[in-house]
C-alpha cells in the first residue's frame, strides 16, 4: 500500500489488523512520524503531563528474565522508601507542576506492605492534590479495591508481550492470562489502565510488535507505555541482543504506530529511551506520538538500586534536578506543561 493510501485508510478510520500496522513500519520514517505527531495533536493537544516516579521498594518476588531487580539478582541492595519520606516527595512534587505521583516497586505477596501502601495512598489523597497512579504488579482483586477506596486514581502494569509462549518465558512467577486478568480487575474497580510493553526483547517478531499494539487498542487502555529492550548483565538474558539493534528507528517507529492506532491513550515517553539515546531520547518521543514525561522523583540515595536495566538515566541527580530538566525538555520543544490532573480523555 502507498504511503498515501494508508495515511488515507487512516485519516477515514479504518480498523487496523496486524498486516496495515506492519504497513506503517514500512512507511517512510519521517511521514510515519509526522502523522504520528499530527494524531498526538489532534487528541491529546500540546500538553505534556509532568508525573513524578517515586520507586518506593526494590523488594520483589519474582523473577523476571529481563529485570535488573528480579529476586535471584543478590547484587541489589533492597530498600522500602519510608511512609514520611514518601509524603515529603508528593508534598515538592506539588510546588514543581506535577500533578501525578506514579508509585512503583517489585511485586510482593499480600501482607503488611499492602496495607502500609493503602495508608499512603490515602494520604496523599487527603493531603495533596496529586493523582495517585500505582504501579506494583500483579496484586489480588481484594488488594486492588483496597487501594481504590484509599483513592488510587489509576495502575500500570505492562503485559511486555502480547506471544503467550514468549510471555511464559520471559516471566516464570506467572502467564500472560493472569496479567490480562489483572488489567479487566482494575477496569472494573473504575480505575484507569495503563499496559504496555518492550519493544525488540529478543525472541520478538514484527508480528508480535504489530500485535502487541493491536492487544493495546483491543483493551482500551487509558494509559500505554512501551520502551526498547536493554539487557541486564545481571539477568539470565546478559549480552542479548535487541531485535532491532540494526535499525534502532524501529523504537521510535513502534512509539508512532502505537499513537496512531491508539489516539486518545496517554502515551510517555519512558526513560529507556534516554539510556539509548542520552539526553535526547525521550525528546524525540514525545515529537513522534508521546504526550506525558515522566521524571524521577526518587530521593537520590536510593536511584542506583533501582536499576531495571543498565545505563539507567538520572541516577546520580535527585528530585528536584529532574523536575527541572523535565520542564526545560518540554519547553525546548515548544510544548507546554499540563495542567490539571490529566486523567483519561476517553468517555466509556
Ligand atoms: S519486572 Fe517487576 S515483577 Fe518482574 S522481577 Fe522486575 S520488579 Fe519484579
């Protein structure tokens, strides 16, 4: 299909299957990525949400292939941020244009933990105005409502791969099935839902890329974040290579499908961009489909135990530089920072 035959079965909203989406890597990249900007425009506006990430624990049960803090790598110091520290960073978000917190750790089994995250959650709810996002695994429906009624605006939990054999490998602790279910559990509840996955994880295809964006659409998600695969030293997946190490366009390529297939999604431009591209990865995101950034906003001594995967950005900085550079990124680009909560746009 030519270029201007598929930018027109878009412009006329036709359903995408796997073979159209496959049509838009082939684009010429620079049309693929101005169309994906136009989209962003058109749905999202100019705004770029500021939401802070807090990674209030390493502690983590499982054992991911990929993942820097999975729990058989003994290198990592673990650590629990405290309750009061927590609230002492969603009380500077506040005066720095943040209008999310995103609170992220390992999974853990109910216990305690879930509890002490319901108390923070609530306060920060009562004390702030931040939109609270979680971002802490597979949990039990139970453990999910319990956050809901604490105030939890909105999760994300990425599925990383819509290949159910390529998922049971990737993630030994559970299937592709239990994450999705997880997701339909937190739609029920009314919270907003965030998914996604890597892009180029070695064993991936284009068709698994196509899908893995076709899957975002299919669940409507509210928020979608998606980032390249970089291989741990530390992981049973050391010195792999990523699928696309030959053509690293096809990051920024996945990131403008995904806009344009989803139009009304809040989509981030993630840091691994940044470890690939330093300093301007996540610039180019959010110029080809992305409209939310997200800094760091863990207090500094802890960055560095928090490593998904290496060369990770910003871990030497803390809070206060990353709200600042954050700012002065979107502003370099001619973009304005978002007011307002900035919850989902879509209407169900
Ligand atoms: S990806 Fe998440 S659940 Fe998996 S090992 Fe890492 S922190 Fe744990």
């Amino acid at each position: 299909m030519s270029t201007a035959a598929l930018l027109k079965e878009i412009s006329d909203g036709d359903v995408f299957d796997r073979a159209a989406v496959k049509a838009l890597f082939d684009l010429p990249r620079e049309d693929l990525f101005a169309r994906a900007d136009a989209v962003r425009k058109d749905n999202m506006g100019d705004e770029v949400f500021l939401r802070g990430i807090v990674e209030f624990s390493n502690v983590c049960a499982n054992d991911c292939l990929y993942c820097g803090i999975r729990k058989s790598n003994h290198d990592v110091r673990r650590y629990r941020i405290e309750e009061e520290e927590i609230l002492e960073v969603a009380h500077r978000m506040e005066g720095w244009q943040q209008t999310t917190i995103v609170l992220q750790s390992g999974e853990v089994a109910a216990d305690k933990e879930d509890e002490r995250i319901e108390r923070i959650i609530r306060r920060i709810k009562t004390e702030t105005r931040l939109a609270v996002t979680m971002s802490a695994g597979n949990r039990p429906h139970d453990t999910y409502a319990r956050w809901r009624a604490a105030g939890m605006d909105r999760y994300l939990l990425r599925f990383e791969t819509s290949d159910p054999d390529l998922f049971a490998f990737l993630h030994p602790d559970c299937d592709l099935e239990e994450r999705i279910g997880c997701l339909k559990d937190l739609r029920g509840l009314g919270v907003q839902v965030g998914s996604g996955f890597m892009i180029g994880v070695p064993g991936e295809t284009s068709d698994i890329l196509a899908d893995n964006i076709l899957l975002c659409r299919d669940l409507d998600l509210d928020m979608i974040g998606i980032g390249p695969f970089i291989a741990h030293p530390d992981t049973p997946l050391a010195g792999q290579a990523n699928a696309y190490a030959g053509d690293t366009d096809m990051f920024f390529a996945a990131v403008a499908a995904l806009r344009i297939v989803n139009p009304k999604a809040h989509i981030p431009a993630t840091t691994a961009f940044d470890a690939i591209f330093p300093h301007a990865g996540r610039d180019l995101v959010l110029q080809r489909g992305a409209n939310v950034f997200m800094p760091n906003a863990t207090p500094g001594r802890f960055r560095k135990n928090y490593m998904l995967y290496p060369d990770k950005p910003c871990v030497d900085e803390d809070d206060h530089q990353c709200s600042g550079c954050a700012a002065a990124r979107v502003w370099s680009i001619g973009r304005v920072i978002g007011q307002g909560p900035g919850h989902s746009i879509k209407v169900r």
